[in-house]
C-alpha cells in the first residue's frame, strides 16, 4: 500500500562493462513535483559516485525532463521538503 507523502529513490552503479559496483535505494524528502524528486535522486547518486571515487562517470537517466534540465542549465527552485511549487518568492516570508 502507498502511503501519501512518501518518496523513495534508488539508483545503481556499474563499471564500464556492465558489471555491479554498488545500489542504494533510499527515502527521499517529500518533494514539490516528480521532477524535483528525480532530480534530487541525481543529485544523491552523483553524490555517491564521487564520494566512492567512481570518476570518470557517465550519468543516465529514464527522466527526460531531468536530463533536459540539466542540459539547459535551467534551475529548479524546489526546496527539499520545501512547498514552494517551484516559485522562488512563493518561499519567502
């Protein structure tokens, strides 16, 4: 049963031939959007892989808008937890 408010991330790391260095999968803070949380799941295995020495990398991801954020350079200014719909000014006091 899903329970309302819970988020969960997973992510898997393999070497240049296929094989398995490492999995996590983890909760995640509830989010404003899928996209944040899928960001915020990149972000979390990015961090991982550098912090295991896994570089160079080659990141890949089943979320195109992801990817396509990432690629433009556009910012997300989702706040982890945070209720902000992405509008920064939304979040001030």
């Amino acid at each position: 049963m899903l329970k309302e408010g819970i988020r969960g991330v997973g992510f898997i790391i393999g070497d240049s031939n296929g094989n398995l260095e490492g999995a996590v999968a983890m909760r995640a803070p509830v989010m404003v959007s899928i996209l944040a949380t899928e960001l915020y799941a990149l972000k979390a295995g990015l961090l991982f892989a550098i912090d295991a020495s896994f570089i160079p990398l080659m990141v890949e991801s089943d979320c195109l808008n992801a990817v396509n954020m990432i690629n433009s350079g556009d910012v997300c200014f989702a706040t982890e937890g945070g209720s902000s719909g992405g509008n920064p000014k939304a979040a001030a006091p």
